[in-house]
C-alpha cells in the first residue's frame, strides 16, 4: 500500500468516517471507557519495574469469576508463550482464568506464577481433587536489557502486584505494565487499549501491547492504519505531519528481537474454535498496523476471549463481531504509540511529529 492511500489531507483531522473501509458504521460507539475493561467481567492490572537496571512490567486481564472461554493464534518466528496448546479446541480444558501479558522474554514467563498463586488462594481455577489449578495462559515480549541489566525481568512477585492492582475500570494506556519498555520501529511503543459497541448490543475490544521490529508509520509519517479505522471523532485531534518532520526522522535500525502481543474479547458465548478464529482476524488488524509485521524478530500473539455473558451469535452476527475485532486492534495499536512516553533511543510519536498533535516543528 502506498503512502498516499493513507494520507490525510493537510490540516484536517485523521479518522474514518462511516462507511470507510473497516466497517465503522455511523451506528457504533465506543464503550464507556473506550477499553478491554468495556467487556463486562473483564479486569486489568499493570505493573512495573523502572530503575536499577528495570525497564519493563506485567500486564494481567482476569476473567470473571467463572472463567472465560479462550483462544490463541501465534504467528511470529519467535514467540514466549504459555498454556498455549490448551487452547487447542481438541484439548480439554474450556475457560481460562487470566492471561498475563509481560516483558522479560522467556524469563519473564514466571511473571504468570505469581497470578497462578493468587487466583488459587481466590479458588478460582479448574476444580481437581483436593482444590484447583488455575488456568493462566501468557505471552512475552523481549525488552531485555532495556534499563541497562539484562537479567532484570518480571517475575511472580511483579505478576502478583500486577493481580493486586487489576481493577474493571483500569483503561491507562502508554508504557505501563508490559509496555514499560516497548519500542515500535523506533518510537516508543506501549500498552493500548479500544473498544466499540456494535449497533446490535454486543461489546467488542482489544488491548495490545506494541513492540514491533516493524514501523507503524507511513513514509509521511501517519499511521498506517489505525487511525484510520478510528471511530468518528476518536482521532480527530490528529494532523498531517509536515513534511520536514518526516523527512528528518531517521528510525534507527533494529538489532534486538521485539513483538507484539495482546488479547482481543467480547460478551457474546464463543466457542474455542471461535475464540481462535477472532484471535486470528485480529492479526489482521495488527498487520494493518504495523509493517512488516510477524517477521522472523517478532513473536506476535494475539488471544481471542469470550465472557459469555451474552447470547452466542448467528453466522450473520460472529462476521460483525470478527470485523471489529480486526479494527479495533489496529485502533488500539495507535493508542498505545499516541500514549507512549519518550525516553532515549525512543522518542514519543509527537516528540518526532508535533505538528501531527498541532505543535510547531
């Protein structure tokens, strides 16, 4: 796709009227707080660790107190993942009980034990003798060595604080929880979040953690496309970048492994199969958003969540619901870069680009 099938016209805001590609209608909405946390009986927490050689963090979404039903589709070369097999609709168990988001690479997996611990002394966890095991799928970005000790990564103490702090109203955004140490083709990359209510009721979201080896910008500058699929209004504070602006930006090459990770859910009652088949619609969103993406440095994995708190859809109405789960991961990929805070090696997407936000160059 070429650059010019993305620009904006100068001085007038980004964004996607109704009826643009992406099926945004006139008749959707985002939700209350415009996040996961939209889906009813979803929770999220974040936590972090900056300094002493820290650079990194955990993000937890937790399910309602019965589970939810859970799929996964892993696409790039190098993922960190956990539980993912059990996911497999061949496979037996149905509903998961958190999914942890975090850095540390494969070191950083032990993040997800200490949300395990929690959930078990909340007995929540699929029932065995003598107790229960909860289900905690996870997966990793790499941000080692990114606050100057590689060694220093998430672990169970940092899941748990990321399980203390889970709140149904926690919508931030930026470089927090598993964000803390994103990059996204140069610029600071981070947690994101958005969701959309669709004109029949039910609730569709994603929250996405961006650390992509690829760019998330056109040659101009703008998003590729998540603010292009943005509801009306969401994104109408952007602005064309100048000119000068990308012309000097000079994105410095990529040397370290990174990826892109997150979940994207809703309130209807999905299968597992189903779950995996909105997981994997997503990653079409995600490659709207960055390019290239799922490549040989990446680990990008997306899980698809079901709640159940609402009636299962017809053919007619999962379409809708795998159509929006698509845009709004490419929504919450803009997000997480817009939100993102600046530091050396990675600047802000507006530090690079203020006339984007109606700065002066």
């Amino acid at each position: 796709m070429t650059a010019a099938s993305h620009a904006q016209t100068a001085g007038t805001p980004a964004g996607t009227p109704a009826g643009a590609p992406g099926g945004t209608a006139a008749a959707m909405a985002a939700g209350r707080a415009n996040a996961l946390v939209d889906v009813a009986g979803l929770r999220v927490g974040h936590a972090e660790r900056v300094g002493d050689g820290y650079l990194t963090g955990t993000t937890v979404v937790l399910a309602p107190p019965e589970g939810m039903v859970a799929g996964v589709d892993v696409r790039g070369a190098a993922p960190g993942t956990r539980e993912t097999e059990l996911l497999d609709p061949r496979n037996l168990v149905e509903r998961v009980h958190a999914v942890v988001l975090t850095g540390g690479s494969a070191y950083g997996l032990s993040a997800a034990c200490g949300v395990m611990d929690r959930l078990a002394d909340a007995d929540a966890g699929f029932p065995v003798e003598g107790g229960v095991v909860p289900i905690v799928p996870a997966a990793v970005i790499y941000d080692l060595g990114r606050g100057g000790r590689l060694r220093a990564v998430p672990d169970g103490a940092l899941g748990a604080a990321a399980y203390d702090a889970a709140s149904a109203a926690e919508a931030r955004s930026g470089s927090v929880g598993a964000g803390t140490g994103a990059v996204a083709g140069g610029l600071a990359g981070g947690v994101g979040t958005a969701s959309v209510v669709l004109p029949w009721g039910a609730t569709v979201a994603a929250l996405v953690v961006v650390n992509a080896a690829g760019s998330v910008l056109d040659p101009g500058g703008a998003f590729l496309s998540g603010t292009r699929y943005g509801l009306p209004g969401e994104f109408g504070h952007l602005r064309e970048p100048l000119a000068e602006e990308a012309a000097a930006w000079r994105p410095p090459v990529v040397t370290s492994f990174n990826t892109t990770i997150g979940v994207v859910a809703t309130d209807l009652t999905l299968t597992k199969a189903q779950c995996g088949k909105l997981a994997g619609v997503a990653h079409d969103g995600l490659a709207r958003a960055i390019r290239p993406a799922h490549t040989m440095v990446d680990g990008d994995t997306i899980f698809g969540l079901a709640t159940c708190g609402g009636p299962a859809p017809g053919p007619d109405d999962l379409q809708d619901v795998l159509a929006a789960g698509a845009d709004v991961f490419s929504r919450a990929v803009a997000h997480a870069v817009l939100a993102a805070t600046g530091r050396d090696g990675a600047p802000a997407y507006l530090d690079v680009f203020p006339s984007a936000g109606g700065g002066v160059a």
